[in-house]
C-alpha cells in the first residue's frame, strides 16, 4: 500500500502557486523552485493562501474595497477611487471585454480615469483575497 503525501508550493505573498502529491517516502526530497516554499497539506490556490507569518493555510476572505462612483465622463477628468487595496494587489482593466492596462497598485487607494466611451470592467486580484470585479459605465 502506497502512502501519499499532499502538499503545496506557495510563494513569499503566500500565493498557492500549486498542489502537488508523492509518495510519504519521496516527500522529504522535494524541493521548491528558488523563491517559493513547500508545506505538507492540501490547498486551494483559488480560494486558498499561506499565511507566511504562521505557516498555515487560510481562507482567502472578499477584498474591502469600496469603489467612489460606477459612472464617469469619458474625458479622462473624472477619477473613480478605490480604497481598501493591499499593495501589490493588481488591478486589470477591461473595456468591453478587451484587456486596455493592468496596474500594480503601491498604496491602499488606486484613482482611474476613462478617455474612452464604453462599459469598463476593473478586475482586482491579491494572493490573499478572493478575486473581485467593478464596473464602470464611462459616457
């Protein structure tokens, strides 16, 4: 009867970068790409993040971020806030359905104005939320 032994491969934010499965006996061997790490036990990169303070895995809760307005002039003079971000959450915005910029955001507050006319879709991710979307009608 063959053990084995379930563990993930999480980098230094405590992204679940994958789930990985071996033999008890060939566990100890194994070795993390430069820059990631390795702790036995099962999760789920979607829903999932290494807490890297304590070495455990944590469901990752909604972002709290609040967003100032859903409409804006297409005239790139009128900003629509978000705040509640975590640095390094990267924000990805989409103009009716096509990729226009992604942004890493440094700070907790992330302004964007439009300059062109249409239905926007501002997509936010960080390692230790679950992702969120945003829409913004700019006229």
């Amino acid at each position: 009867m063959n053990l084995h032994t379930v563990f993930i491969i999480y980098n230094s934010e405590g992204a679940i970068m994958r789930r990985k499965s071996v033999e008890t006996a060939l566990f100890a061997r194994q070795r993390a790409p430069l820059g990631q790490f390795i702790l036995e036990g099962d999760g789920d990169p979607g829903s999932q993040y290494v807490d890297v303070t304590t070495k455990e895995i944590r469901e990752k809760p909604a972002h709290p971020i609040s967003q100032s307005a859903t409409t804006a002039t297409a005239d790139g003079s009128a900003l629509v806030t978000f705040t509640g971000l975590l640095p390094n959450t990267v924000a990805s915005a989409f103009l009716d359905g096509e990729l226009q910029t992604v942004m890493t955001v440094a700070e907790t507050v992330l302004d964007i104005s439009f300059d062109t006319p249409g239905v926007y879709e501002i997509r936010v991710t960080h390692p230790r939320h679950l992702p969120a979307r945003f829409t913004v009608v700019a006229t």
